[in-house]
C-alpha cells in the first residue's frame, strides 16, 4: 500500500466522475467531512470505488465562495482516519476565505493575459463543450456529459478528452433515432 496520497489523482477523479466530496462542497457551500472513508457509507458510489487503490483515510472538502461566486473547494486528505476539530474546521474555513479571494484576484488580474491552456486547467474541458455542442446541436451540460462519459469508457481524464475534441481528433457525430435492421 502506499504511503500517500496524490491529490491531483484525486482531484481528477472528482472532475471527471462529477461526483465527489468537493463537488458538494460547491453546491451546498458547506464543508463536507469523512473522518474514516473505510467506515463511512458516502453519498458517492463511482467516486468511492474509483479511489480504493488510493491510500485515503479521511477527505475534507472546504468550499471556495466569494459573496455569490462558487469558486471551487480544497480538498484535505489523510492516510488514516482523522476527525477534525471544531478550532481546526474554523481555522480552514478561514483559510478557504482567504484562499477564494487570492483565487479570484489572481483570475481577475490574468484573464486577459493568460492564453496557456496548462495541465491544471478547465478551459480546454470547456472549450470542447463548445465543440461538442455545435457538432450535435445539444444543451452545454448534455455536452459536457458526452465529454465525460467517453473519458470515463476509454479511462481517460476529462482534459485528454477535451484536448482531442479541440484539436479536432475527435468529433462526435448525431446517430439516426431509428432502428435499423442489419443482417
């Protein structure tokens, strides 16, 4: 078994699946704690089996909000199961609040700048919803669940996905709704 954790793994897992602790952080703008993910029923079936060869004890999810805006989440894992205490739920939560304001100043200052499309990124992701959606003329969250699901059947992250969608090595095309007999 190893001996940590690689949160980018994580972290990807989350993305590509849709479902995870972070992803109810955001939604509900609350933190989500799992003191002991091997004692623990979660509320997120794919997610759960998708991280069982990580060495994962405890995950903590902390939204990143700033008034209205829902930024995204940290996530803090352990190899063993942890509880948090209330002093140390505060003092990321205070963290959080701090970490949304650097993130969206630093999102505010490079906008117009930035035109690298990094490892870390969503914009590729996005930019092949776009894709998708002109190719088969559906909704950006039908999109967008195409990118996911051909990432998940070809075990491949969302961003590899995305990145052949936009350098056009892949390109979905609309199926005839009708049955067709073939010998």
């Amino acid at each position: 078994m190893r001996n940590e954790v690689r949160c980018t793994d994580v972290d990807e897992i989350q993305f590509d699946l849709g479902e995870g602790p972070c992803w109810d952080a955001v939604a509900t703008r609350r933190p989500i704690l799992e003191p002991d993910l091997g004692s623990t029923s979660t509320a997120w079936p794919a997610f759960s089996a998708a991280i069982q060869a990580e060495n994962i004890g405890a995950l903590f999810a902390f939204p990143l909000v700033f008034g209205p805006l829902e930024i995204g989440a940290i996530d803090l894992y352990s190899i063993n199961p942890v509880v948090l205490t209330l002093d140390q739920q505060q003092q990321t939560l205070t963290l959080s609040a701090t970490i949304s304001r650097i993130v969206l100043g630093h999102a505010m200052q490079t906008a117009e700048t930035t035109t690298d499309a990094s490892s870390f990124s969503r914009r590729m992701v996005h930019q092949a919803t776009g894709m998708v959606m002109a190719q088969l003329g559906i909704s950006a969250a039908d999109a967008y669940l195409i990118i996911q699901a051909r990432a998940f059947g070809e075990e491949q992250s969302m961003q590899d996905v995305g990145k052949d969608v936009v350098e056009r090595r892949i390109r979905f095309t609309q199926v005839s709704d009708r049955l067709e007999d073939t010998p």
